[in-house]
C-alpha cells in the first residue's frame, strides 16, 4: 500500500485498519450527516465517508482523526508512540521544508468571476443551533507580509452569500497578525482555504509554531510537502488538495457570523468577523469536500490533543523520570489531562499534576494512575478513581487559577478552581496486592473454524 500523501491514500489505511465506515444511504447535509458522523465517532472511533451525501455528487469525509487508533494511522505509528512522534514533529530542529511544484491536481476545474457559488459545494450545517453552513475541516494557508514565510490555522467560515463568507479569527492568531499589517496598508490579505488533505498538513494547522505549518507536516512524513502557486493569488498551497477556495479579507469590512458548536460543547456567539472574498474555487476531478464535526472528537483531538501532549508529556517527565504516559483525553474537551506513571514516593503524583498545569493554561484538571491503568480508555481510568482515591487526601484543589476564558467553570477572564487527583494504588495504606489481568487475545484465533 502507498504511503499517506493526501486523504485518498490516508483513507485506504483508514478502511484497511478497519477505520473507515462507509454510508451509502442519502443523508442531508442539515444536521443529518453531523448527528451520523458524531455517533460513528462515539461508538467506534471511525471515520466516514458520506458517498452519496444530499443535492451533490461530491462525496464527504469526516472524523479522519477522531480516536488514538486513527491518529496512530494518519503519524505511521503505533498507539504508544503518538505522542513521541508529535514531539519530534513539533522540534523545529527536525522541520523539513516545502518544495515547489509547477501544477496541481486541484487545479483541472476552476471556477471565477461571476460563476462562483460557495453555496454550490456540499458545506454541511451540524448541530442544531449553528448560524448555517460553516466551513470547518479547511486549513487557511496565508503569508507572513514581512518575514514571507507560510502559515496554516483553522478559522471557522460561515456562508454568508455566492462569493462571500464570515471567517472568524482569535486576536492573537498569527492570521491576525497578517491581516492587521494588510489593514494598515490598507491592502485586502490573501487567503486559501485548503480542503481535503494529508492528515500531517491537518494536524500541522492544529498547531501554534513559529514557522510555516507545513514544515511540521513535512517533519512527520519525512519529506517536504509538495505546494504550488494559487490561480488568483501568490500563496504556495499543498499539492494534494481535493479543493481549494481563493480570496481575500478586504482590510475593514466586517459581519456577524455564527453560532457554532466550540470545543467546550457549547455555541460560540456571534462574532463581528473579517469578511472572506472569493476570487476562485478549483477542485480535482471528482473533489472529496472534508469537514470536521464542530465541538466533537476530531475537533478536541486536531486542536488540543495532539499539539500539547508534547508540550506537557515534556513538562511532567522534567519533574519525574517516572512518567510513562500522558493523554488529553478528547471527551473532556481539552481541560484535563491523565499522568500514567510507576511512582518511587508518595508525594510524586502530586508534583507531576502541578508540572502538567504550568504546562499549559487549559488544564484544569490532572488525573494521575500508574502504569497499569490504560490512559486511553475512560473505564480504566474511573476504575483507578473509585478504588484508589481518598477524596479526603488525595485531591488538591488551586483556587482563583488562570484557566481558559471559554471554560465553562471559569468567570469571563477564565479564572477558576483546578484540580489534582493522586490515583495510584497506595499499598502501605492497604494492600491489594496485584490487579486482576486478562490479557487480550486474538478472538480470530478462536472463531475461526
């Protein structure tokens, strides 16, 4: 089998993985596919291919990265090594540069002028209170104006009309950064928006990094991501894009845009947005439009998982060369974190939550287990909860702490209360002696006559 360059090849290790579920049936586009893809994603960790999606003949693709098992599919690594491998991705000593192509496949079919209809491509409404259709799964690719190297993000993208769409941008992204320079020039910012990608340029977007996005992708497959210029602006755009929307932010319109569905599982408000100004949309023959089901798990894993597991994972092991895991679980929406990890003292657990929350603001919550506790499975976890925890001297608590603003617990600057829970086994109060263990089999084995 090739090795993952796009999302076509990306989904053939999905399917052969047993990743991949296929919906044939027609589903509408208006919280239907969202509602499918969201209880896909719940029940088995899938991603979906939506073939015969409603009023289109582009198929859709969600949930490309909504489990450990499928982002250990998109990195070419195994479950354990997730993490190790987004570290490496993520040093900029390991970065790889982009190279230059002169054509891209995205580029058969192109759409401009007064041809251009975003309200023709199958762009999917999901939960049930959001504003419209939004973009979600596009990577915008932009321009430092002064240093001139690349920048990836994810800004959410509401469609407002044939050739125009909200794109909404945090103050202290870098595309704010670009777009404030553009606005005391009073020049528009140029902007692509990516669609239907590599799972490494997608990840690599999720990231904050100093440099272009692209080089983290290149860092994780070992190459340089291929990019060619765009048809109506001066933008390298990767190669491999099933569709691409060109355009510009002019530099002082702005619109309401939104509700959506955020990370914290709650909708973001309306929001006074940058205006996004199409001036092209090329797609490859028989384009794959990808989205990303807002406030649900590729949205937690691509945004808060696996950028900052390094991060903390760093931070932990620094106070403690005892640790042996961490995970940011994605049903928590990125607040907590669990610390796996064969304690030599009583009071090291604790040491290891404080480092994890000094690691990064979001964290609100440290949950620490030993070795034997599976990180990634939420009933393990709640098993070391309920047998090896005295919540009378096991938990912690850090009033009047830095948070994030959108944290539902915090007050509007996002302070709130954070919470360290020691849930090791703890023999010289008790002991149990080992843990019951049935190791997995291979059920194959048996089944088969």
């Amino acid at each position: 089998m090739e090795k993952i360059r796009d999302l076509r090849s990306f989904m053939q290790h999905l399917e052969r993985a047993g990743r991949l579920t296929r919906i044939r049936k027609p589903v509408g586009l208006t919280h239907e596919l969202a509602h499918v893809a969201a209880t896909v994603a719940r029940q088995s960790g899938n991603a979906v291919l939506f073939e015969s999606p409603e009023g289109s003949d582009w198929p859709i693709f969600a949930g490309g990265i909504s489990s450990q098992e499928s982002a250990a599919i998109a990195l070419g690594c195994d479950v354990r090594d997730v993490t190790a491998v987004m570290g490496r991705a993520l040093d900029p000593a390991n970065a790889i540069p982009t190279r230059a192509e002169s054509d891209a496949p995205w580029k058969q079919h192109v759409i401009t002028g007064d041809d251009i209809d975003v309200r023709k491509i199958p762009i999917p409404t999901h939960a049930q209170h959001d504003g419209g259709p939004f973009i979600t799964g596009g990577v915008t690719v932009t321009r430092d104006p002064i240093s001139g190297r690349g920048n990836l993000s994810y800004n959410r993208m509401q469609v407002l009309g044939p050739r125009t769409m909200g794109f909404n941008v945090n103050e202290w992204r870098h595309v704010m950064q670009f777009y404030k320079v553009h606005q005391e020039r009073d020049e528009p910012l140029p902007v692509a928006i990516s669609i239907g990608l590599d799972p490494a340029v997608m990840i690599g977007a999720g990231a904050r990094y100093d440099d272009d996005e692209l080089l983290i992708a290149g860092a994780i497959r070992g190459e340089g991501v291929p990019v060619c210029k765009g048809v109506t602006i001066d933008i390298d755009i990767p190669v491999y894009s099933e569709i691409v929307i060109e355009g510009y932010l002019p530099p002082h319109r702005r619109q309401a845009e939104g509700p959506l569905a955020e990370f914290h599982g709650y909708y973001g408000e309306l929001w006074e947005s940058p205006i996004f100004e199409v001036t092209a949309i090329c797609y490859r023959e028989n384009p794959i439009f990808q989205t990303i089901i807002p406030g649900w798990s590729e949205h937690i894993y691509i945004g808060n998982v696996l950028p900052r597991e390094p991060l903390l994972l760093r931070f932990v092991q620094h106070v403690s060369a005892n640790v042996k895991g961490l995970h940011i679980p994605p049903y928590s929406n990125g607040f907590s974190a669990i610390v796996q990890i064969d304690k030599s003292n009583p009071g090291e657990p604790k040491n290891v939550a404080l480092a994890a929350f000094t690691a990064h603001v979001n964290i609100k919550k440290v949950i620490v287990v030993d070795s034997n506790v599976n990180i990634y499975d939420p009933a393990d976890v709640l098993w070391a909860l309920t047998n090896q925890v005295d919540w009378g001297r096991d938990l912690f608590t850090i009033p009047g702490a830095q948070g994030h603003e959108m944290d539902p617990t915090a007050d509007m600057r996002g302070v709130h209360t954070k919470v360290g829970i020691d849930a090791t086994y703890k023999p010289e109060r008790r002991d149990y002696g080992a843990r019951v263990n049935y190791p997995p089999v291979d059920l194959q084995d048996y089944l088969s006559s």
